[in-house]
C-alpha cells in the first residue's frame, strides 16, 4: 500500500542537470495558467492560437533572465511575422510579472506559474537552493513550494506538439533571440 502511495508522488529533482524535460513530438500539458493581468486559461487554448514560443525563466529577479526577456522582446516583431507568438512563464505572482512587463517594456504575455505545476508537468522543475527560498515565497506571494524551472524555449504548434527545444542547467546560457529566428525560419521551411 505504501508503494502504491509514493508511487503517486513526481519526484523533483535537486539539481537543474537532473531534470528530464517533455521531449520533441510530445504534447504540453492542458494546465490552466494565470496571466499577469488575473486572467486564467488553458495552456492549449493559449496555443490553439497561434504557432507559440513558450519561455520559461527564473523570475524578475535574475537579470540573465531580464536579459533574455529583453532579447526576444526586440525580436517580437520578426517571430511574429514568422507566424509565432510568445508567451513565457515564471514563479512570480501575477503583480511581479506586471513590474517584469513595465521594466523590461515587453509586448507578450507573461503567465505565473508560482505553484510550480507547470515546470514540474514540463519536466524542468529543480528544487531551488535554500538561499533562493525566502526570495521565491515572496515573489510568489507564498505560493512556491521552493521549485525554480531550468531556462527553457520550447517550440509548440497549435496542438500543443513540442517542435524544438532549448534547456540549459547553466542559467547563465540562454538561446539568443538571432537562434531562435533562424530555428523558426527552419521549421517554417520543414512544415511547406
């Protein structure tokens, strides 16, 4: 009975290099997401859309995520003609995703994941080092249970299909935003 039990339980990894993310051809999870703006929906309704980048990052607090942010933000336009929208997702509440949106000046939407559910159905959640835990349950308004997701880009048609991806443990390494454009601009050449 015991095993049956813990058998129920995903086990987060420690370590950002032990994660085993959803993989290429798999589908993304139908997890409802919160906008920064309150607004909950279907993580495959928001793709159903459009052709998505989904970004994940550690919070407003890293500035190699800022970084990364403002990167593909300065990119929009050309992912967009391309055919594609961006969404990304953090543990922050919904007020710290506005404060990201208003420093960084980003015109896509930013979801709070601060319950880690969607990092852990992704397969790139890692249990945060202590000294990050005070600063995640405030960000989080309370909500993280000690969870940062490894940076990633992953690349979804609007079923919800894993086309690409790109998951660095270091998350001082980041797909840059000139990457990402030639990556969409193969796949557009791959679907003709």
């Amino acid at each position: 009975m015991l095993m049956f039990v813990g058998i129920g339980y995903a086990q987060v990894p420690e370590k950002a290099q032990d994660v085993s993310p959803l993989l290429i051809s798999e589908q993304i999870p139908g997890i409802p997401m919160m906008a920064m703006n309150g607004d909950v929906a279907s993580l495959l309704d928001i793709v159903s859309e459009k052709k998505t980048i989904m970004l994940f990052y550690r919070g407003g607090w890293c500035p190699y995520c800022n970084a990364h942010l403002s990167d593909l933000g300065e990119k929009e336009q050309q992912i967009q003609d391309l055919g594609y929208q961006i969404i990304a997702f953090s543990p922050d509440s919904p007020d710290r995703l506005q404060v990201s949106i208003a420093e960084e000046g980003l015109g896509y939407t930013l979801f709070s994941d601060a319950d880690g559910a969607l990092m852990k159905a992704m397969g790139i959640a890692f249990q945060a080092p202590e000294r990050y835990n005070k600063m995640l349950s405030k960000h989080s308004d309370d909500q993280n249970p000690g969870l940062l997701p490894v940076p990633a880009v992953f690349v979804v048609d609007t079923h919800g299909t894993i086309l690409f991806e790109y998951i660095s443990p270091n998350y001082k390494q980041r797909m840059s935003g000139d990457m990402l454009l030639d990556v969409l601009e193969h796949l557009n050449k791959e679907a003709e």
